[in-house]
C-alpha cells in the first residue's frame, strides 16, 4: 500500500470523526448529556429541538420520554415512549420506562403488560426475577382494587353493559362419594379457564378474581357459589357467562360431569349435555366439557385454537390432583404446601406444562408476599446500575472514535467519555453499525 492509499484513508478516517464529533455535540447529545446530570428541563428543550430535526429517530423519543417521566409528566411520557416503540419495537429501556410511567399514571394493566414484555428482553436474571415480583405484586394489587371497587359500586354495575363474550368458570362441586377427589373442584375449573381462553373470540375471567371475590364474600374456604348468587358474582367480576356445575362417582370407577351456563343479566340457565367418562380419563372429559361450552356460546374456533385446546396436559389423575392441591395451598397463601405438590405433580408426570409452570410461579409469589413492594424510583435506580444502555449507532462512534484515537495518540478525557455498558437495558442484540462506517486499520510499517 502507497502512501497516498494511507493519506487517502487517514483523511476519510479524520472525515468520520469530524462528522461524528459534531454529531455528539448536537442538540441530541446536548440533551442526553443533561438528562445525565438530571438536568431535565434543559434536556427536554434540547431534546424537542432535537425531534424537530429528525421526528423519526426512536432514540431522541426514547430519551424524550424519560425525560418527561422525570419530570412527572407521565402522559407525554407515554406518549413519546409509546412512539420509540412504534419505530423500533424491542427497546428495554423504552418498555420499562413505558411500564414505570403507567404505574405512576395509575393503569396497572398495562403497567404489568410492558413488565412482563421487558422481562423476556432483560439479560439480568436477578433483575428480572425483582420485575417478575413486582409484576405479581401489581397483578394481586389491581385485582384487589378492582373487586373493591366492584364492590363498593354494586348498585350501580349496568349488567347489560357487560360484554356478552366475557365468561367465568366456578369452582365444581364434589358430588361423589370419595373426598380424595375434592380438590378437583379447583383444577376443573383451572383446565378450563386454561382451554377457553385460547379462544380469542372470548375474554376468559382469571381464576385470581374469582378467588379474590370469594374471599371478600367469605366464601375463600369453600369457594362454593350458590345457583341463585351466580348472577351477583358475574356482575362483580364482570362476566356475562358463569359456567358452573359439579362432578360425581358412577360404578365401575366411572365419573359424570354436570354442567350448566348463566347469564348474569337474567339468571337463564342452559344446561348442557352431560358427560360421562372413566375417572381416569378425567383430562378427556374436561376437553369433551370445553368444546360443548364454546359451541353453546357459538363461538367458531380456527384451526389452530382447535387444535391448542385438543392438547392435553397430563394423562396422571394422580399429577392431576397434586396440581389441584398445590392451587388450594396457593390461595391459601401456604406457599410452602403449594410448592410440595406442584413438585409431585411434575414428578408423576414432568410433562404437565401447567404443573411446571405453577412450580415457577409459587416461588415468585411467596417472594411477592413476602417482600415489601419497591418502589419506583427504587427500580429505576436498580435498572441503571444492573443495566445501562447503548444504541447501536452509539456503539459505532465508540469504535470510529476509538480507532483515531489510537492513530492519533489521543484518548477520552472526563465529560467527554460518555461510554456506557452495550445493550444491556435495551435487551437487544441488534448492535448495528447504521449507516456510520467504521474503518478497521492495520498499522502499516513506517515506509523508506
């Protein structure tokens, strides 16, 4: 290589420098730099100027947003934090900061819905089992609130306005002779609620309202619901249809499932066909159960929501139980108890997803009971220090700048060094180099 090639790709090197270095200093990195220094005011100045210049660029949403949720301007930050993610979906610093901001405006759904996306972003184990807690704590809390209010507002819940297409399933009775088959009358109803909602078309009540209503009623032991009080417990909990019914013991270890559907508006009941089944054959029934619940709400099914439902869980009556016994515990906040039998269950059967899944959750949630609710700003200082953050286009001018500092002899001296640990609050692995180039150089050897 001749020297001109050298004075060529010294001068396009020097090139990209000046070019990024006048980047940096712009409006953007202005404003990132004060956002910094908690300078917030003049960070959103800046950072409004910088959105003017290029309104599609996620980042300066992204910052802007933060920003705003700084300041407590929580709607704006929503606002801004929602269009980061509209142009570059997958960002963990836009999608926590998108669920602090709905925390604090008070919308916990969507609150514990950006959570629980940030937590398959987060590379932080131990940060992500802190959100996975919080998120329980968030969901036991809006539920508490809602069923409060339910309560409080009773009188003046319009019925008809509930939608038609929303349905819970009660707790099953035990009809039958043998008690050992008790705790079945929670994990019918689990299997159920599980199949049902993969039919988009409905909105399935989670079990965890159920409960939580039943134990404002008083009724958290038994979980029994009376045909006539159906109606009212549909009204609180805001579903139009109630499934509700009962299983009991025929000859020949034979098992009949009895069930019928209520409208909470009028109490009208339908009963449907009964089914009838050997007891260990109890997963099929709750199939069979299923698919006549849905075609009497006259839903169509796809294909693919047929054939989720088809699929079964377990084949053990006994892993079937065990799981069953672990929910009770768990209501009952026995979490210890809960934890041995979903371990049972897996053990009978370590293909039981549901069982797998619960064993997971109840270490989650005894952790959630336990431990004080963190506070926001508590997480946000705990997000900054496991995990900072870095576009790729950042990462680009890290390396350009980088490279000519050591062919220059230079290095980052104080406030310039704005380097940050790369991607992982972002949770993404799409590092790109964008449309800045970033030369590689061999040292050549001085020339005669």
């Amino acid at each position: 290589m001749n020297r001109r090639v050298v004075r060529r790709s010294s001068t396009m090197l020097f090139s990209a420098f000046i070019i990024l270095s006048a980047c940096a200093g712009g409006p953007y990195q202005q404003g990132v730099n004060h956002l910094k220094k908690s300078e917030f005011d003049q960070a959103i100045g800046l950072l409004q100027q910088a959105e003017v210049e290029k309104p599609q660029d996620e980042r300066i949403k992204r910052d802007l947003g933060v920003a705003y949720y700084k300041v407590r301007r929580f709607d704006e930050a929503i606002e801004k934090l929602q269009q980061a993610d509209t142009l570059h979906a997958g960002d963990g610093k836009t999608i926590f900061y998108l669920g602090l901001a709905y925390e604090k405006q008070g919308t916990l759904d969507k609150a514990i819905d950006a959570y629980k996306s940030y937590v398959k972003l987060s590379r932080s184990k131990d940060f992500r089992l802190g959100i996975s807690i919080r998120i329980k704590q968030l969901t036991h809390q809006q539920v508490r609130q809602a069923v409060a209010e339910a309560l409080a507002q009773e009188q003046s819940i319009q019925v008809d306005a509930i939608p038609t297409n929303s349905v819970a399933v009660l707790y099953f009775q035990n009809l039958s002779s043998s008690p050992e088959l008790d705790p079945l009358k929670k994990g019918l109803s689990q299997m159920l609620i599980t199949d049902l909602a993969k039919a988009k078309q409905l909105t399935v009540v989670e079990r965890l309202r159920l409960q939580t209503l039943l134990q404002e009623l008083k009724l958290g032991t038994t979980g029994m619901v009376e045909a006539g009080s159906a109606p009212r417990v549909g009204k609180l909990i805001g579903a139009g249809k109630l499934v509700h019914g009962g299983f009991t013991d025929l000859q020949d270890e034979n098992l009949r499932i009895d069930a019928s559907l209520a409208e909470a508006a009028s109490n009208e009941r339908s009963d449907l066909e009964e089914i009838t089944g050997k007891l260990n054959s109890i997963f099929q029934l709750e199939k069979d159960l299923a698919f006549k619940i849905i075609d009497e709400l006259g839903v169509t099914l796809t294909q693919e929501e047929r054939e989720a439902i088809q699929k079964i869980e377990t084949e053990s009556l006994l892993a079937l139980i065990a799981y069953s016994r672990g929910l009770d515990f768990e209501d009952r906040a026995m979490f210890s108890e809960a934890k041995t039998e979903y371990q049972k269950a897996v053990q009978i059967d370590p293909g039981f997803g549901l069982a797998k899944q619960s064993l997971t959750d109840v270490d989650i949630a005894q952790k959630a009971a336990a431990a004080p609710a963190t506070s926001t700003s508590e997480l946000e200082t705990e997000f900054e220090s496991e995990a900072g953050d870095a576009s790729g286009s950042a990462k680009a001018s890290r390396l350009v700048n980088s490279s000519f500092a050591a062919q220059t002899g230079q290095v980052p001296q104080g406030d310039n060094d704005t380097r940050e640990p790369l991607q992982e609050a972002t949770g993404s692995d799409n590092a790109t180099l964008n449309n800045a180039v970033v030369p590689i150089r061999v040292p050549l050897p001085p020339s005669n």
